[in-house]
C-alpha cells in the first residue's frame, strides 16, 4: 500500500482519542506494520497532521493527537466517502 493511501486509515486511528503510538496502532494492526505505521505518523506530525504531547511522567513515550487540520482531514474525508 502506498504512504498517501495509508495517511487516512492511521489518521482515523486517531479519531477514538490520544494515545502512545503503540497504543494508538493496537487499536487496528491490521491497517499496516508497526515500522510503516512509526514512519507515517512522523510524516504526519512534520506535516502538521498529529501533535505530541509532552508527559512528564513518561518523557520517552509522548502521546500523540489529531490536530485542527487533523481532524478537518479525517472529517473531510470521512463526508466524501459517505457521498459516494
């Protein structure tokens, strides 16, 4: 599966809250591996897509978010696919 077609499944992981990226790609593995799953995400997060969160407690594992222009994407695309 191409890097552009994958965007949308991982950014819709996001839609049932933040989490660690582990946590979050716990929640469907079947969406792609866990190495693809790590380098889409930090394109994501270059791209403005997700935002970490820093911890405090767990400095080593951030927890990761949608951001604004997350979620209008995931949203977006979530009305055009329910049009066709």
């Amino acid at each position: 599966m191409k890097t552009s077609s994958i965007k949308q499944p991982i950014l819709e992981l996001f839609l049932k809250g933040p989490g660690t990226r582990l946590q979050v790609w716990e929640r469907d593995t079947s969406v792609c591996d866990w190495e693809r799953f790590k380098r889409v995400t930090s394109a994501l997060r270059f791209d403005g897509f997700l935002e970490t969160i820093p911890q405090s407690e767990s400095p080593g594992n951030p927890i990761v978010r949608l951001t604004a222009k997350g979620r209008k994407s995931v949203s977006v695309e979530t009305n055009n696919q329910s049009k066709n």
